[in-house]
C-alpha cells in the first residue's frame, strides 16, 4: 500500500510538472479584428503600437493595425519570436523605424529590441540602462538613458545618450546631459534633448540639452521650464517642447525653440502631455494631475505651426473624447490626416485604440494591450 501510494504521489508530481511545462512553452497567438475595409493601395501599408505594460509586470506588447486587409492584430511578438525569454520585457516607452528595422525602447528591461519591420522577428538587442526614447541620423541611432535604476532620488545620476550603430547595433559614443532626458529631435545635425529631473522631485532639472553630432559634446543648455517631457520638430527649424510642471502650483505647459537662436521664442499657456506635428499643425492633448485637488485635467488642442497661433480647437469634433478616460498616445496619417488616439484608462487593464477622420469624426476603435502609448507608421514599399 505504501509503495502504490508512492507510485501515485509521483505520478502526480510528473503530470504536474508536464502541465507547468506545457503552461510554460504556450504561445498565445495573436488576437485578430476586422475593423475597416482593407485599403491594398495604401500609402501607408499598417502601423505598429507598443503598450507600455504595468510596472513590474514584464507585460510589454506588440499590435498592428494592417491597412491592406483593415485588421488589427493584438499580440503578436510572441508568436514571431517563441524563444525569446520573457518576450518584449517590461515598460514599452517608445518605437521607431529606421530603415527596415523596427526599434522597441524597453524602458526597466534596459533594452532596446530590434526588429525587422516586415515581420517583426527579433534581429538583436541593444543594452541600455533605463532607456527612454530613441531617435536617429546618418546611420546612428540615440537613445536617452536615465543612468541609474528607477527610483525616486534626490541623488539620482545625470542622464547620457547613447549612440549606436544601426548595421551593427553597438554603442559607439556616450555624452552627458541633463537629469532624467526624455525626448529627442535631430535639427542641423544637431540633437536636442528633453531633460526633466524627474527623479530629483522637488528639484527637476529645466534643461535642453544641445548635441552637436560631430563632435558628439553637449555644446550648450536651454534654460526652458521643470520637468521637460516631449520634445518635437516642426519643418520650420522650432521645437515644441512640453512641460509637465510640478503637479501642484505650476501648471503644464508647451514651449516653442527656435533652432536658429537656440533659444525659446514663444510660451502656450496649456496642458501639454503629448502631441504630433503633421503640415503645418501640431496636435495637443493634456492630461493633467493635481495634487491639490486629487483630479485629472483633460483638453485637447491644436496649433498652427506656422503662423505660431493657438486655434482653440478641439480635434476630436463627435463627442468622442467623453469616452476616453486617459489620452496616452497620438499619431497623425500624413497622407491621409485620420489620427490616432490611444486610452490607457486605469493603467492596469486593457487600452483602447480610437482611429478618427480629418474631420475629428471616429471611424473605428480596437481593444489594446496594458497602456498602448507609442505608434508608428509603416510604409509601403514603392
């Protein structure tokens, strides 16, 4: 009897041991959704979204919306790439494309993954601490890096960016720049650089840090605002640069740098937590917390580019941002001018994606993964 109890007891461990293996070894396929009718002729043949994922959660994922069929797909590096451990990692803060590889910035997994645009199979990754966001010119790549681990810290490190060569994937050159850097653009040759502080609450940095790429040297600093976020070039030689001010008595704000002078030109006295420059018109929504009152600011904005001025105009014009409880992300088409929204929501559950007409007017929405935040365009091969 012992012994047939015995026999039994490790049977029992074998079968659960085969079904934590099995549970271990499943790929979740992609989930896919027919959302409007397939555009063949595209000028711009999908657009990749990277959600951030919760904090610790290593719940960083990869969707596309396909405009040749009018899918979108939720999920799908993991079925593209089944041997990579812990698949994206953990915190997708942002995504580019240059050339045929498509770059993931994962922020707490320090790394930046690569991808083949075509197929999103991984080609490499690239070691950083803390990576933020990334950007490139002349074959390099530059990533922003926090340099040191996330946590709140009066004593946290200064920032550097790091350049890496984009046929090879390796760091070539590091410059210092502000605390905490954020957000990049590249303007005659050279780099310009969103510091916040944002580690060093109450003492943010309020910096612009200026590269010049040859050299690869911080040439000078912008004195601009605290806590600096975005930062976005326009085709006329400015930067709009947000700033997420401190949450209490000073607001959120969007400022203007001319590339010429280096030096801020002109103030908006709005919320600016992200925003997209297609033309001649940047779009702007702000998310805004207090403090002092515990709630949530929501606008949305534009702006004439050209001519400098606030339009005072809401882009969404059907009531659809009544449903939309946290704007996270926004893309323009260029070609067609429909947008993109995202809604991360309560940050811990699925996000929604909203697509919209020149118009302001919703065309159709799609479920997300955790905190869908950054996009990008890809675009037909001529």
């Amino acid at each position: 009897m012992i012994k047939q109890t015995k026999h039994i007891l490790l049977l029992a461990v074998m079968i659960g041991t085969a079904i934590s293996c099995r549970k271990e070894n499943i790929i979740v396929p992609p989930v896919l959704t027919p959302v409007t009718p397939p555009e063949p002729n595209a000028p711009y043949v999908g657009m990749y979204l990277l959600n951030e994922g919760n904090m610790g959660s290593n719940k960083a994922s990869l969707d596309y919306f396909d405009y040749t069929t009018g899918i979108y797909k939720k999920n799908i590096y993991a079925e593209k790439n089944p041997t990579v451990v812990k698949e994206l990692g953990d915190v997708g803060n942002d995504i580019q494309i240059y050339g045929s590889k498509l770059y993931a910035v994962i922020n707490v997994s320090n790394k930046v993954e690569v991808m083949n645009v075509a197929d999103t199979k991984r080609l490499g990754k690239i070691d950083i601490l803390n990576c933020r966001y990334i950007t490139f010119a002349n074959g390099k790549a530059y990533v922003s890096s926090y340099a040191g681990p996330v946590k709140i810290d009066g004593d946290a490190p200064i920032g550097f960016v790091a350049e890496v060569d984009t046929s090879t994937l390796q760091v070539t050159r590091k410059v210092i720049v502000g605390y905490q850097p954020e957000e990049m653009a590249v303007v005659n040759n050279k780099l310009y650089v969103a510091n916040s502080g944002g580690y060093r609450v109450p003492n943010y940095d309020r910096t612009v840090s200026v590269i010049d790429l040859l050299t690869f040297t911080e040439t000078k600093k912008i004195d601009v605002a605290i806590n600096l976020d975005r930062l976005k070039a326009d085709n006329e030689g400015d930067l709009y640069v947000t700033s997420r001010g401190d949450y209490r008595g000073i607001p959120s704000k969007l400022f203007v740098i001319d590339t010429k002078t280096d030096a801020v030109k002109k103030t908006f006295d709005i919320g600016a937590s992200n925003l997209c420059i297609t033309g001649d018109t940047a779009y702007i929504y702000g998310s805004q917390f207090s403090y002092n009152t515990g709630k949530w600011t929501i606008s949305y904005n534009m702006i004439n580019v050209k001519t400098e001025t606030l339009l005072n105009t809401n882009f969404i014009t059907d009531g659809t941002e009544k449903s939309i409880r946290m704007p996270y992300g926004i893309i323009v088409n260029p070609a067609t001018r429909d947008f993109f929204v995202t809604d991360a929501k309560d940050y811990v559950s699925f996000g929604t994606l909203y697509c919209f007409d020149k118009t302001g007017k919703k065309k159709w929405s799609a479920v997300t993964g955790d905190i869908p935040g950054h996009m990008v365009f890809v675009k037909a091969n001529k």
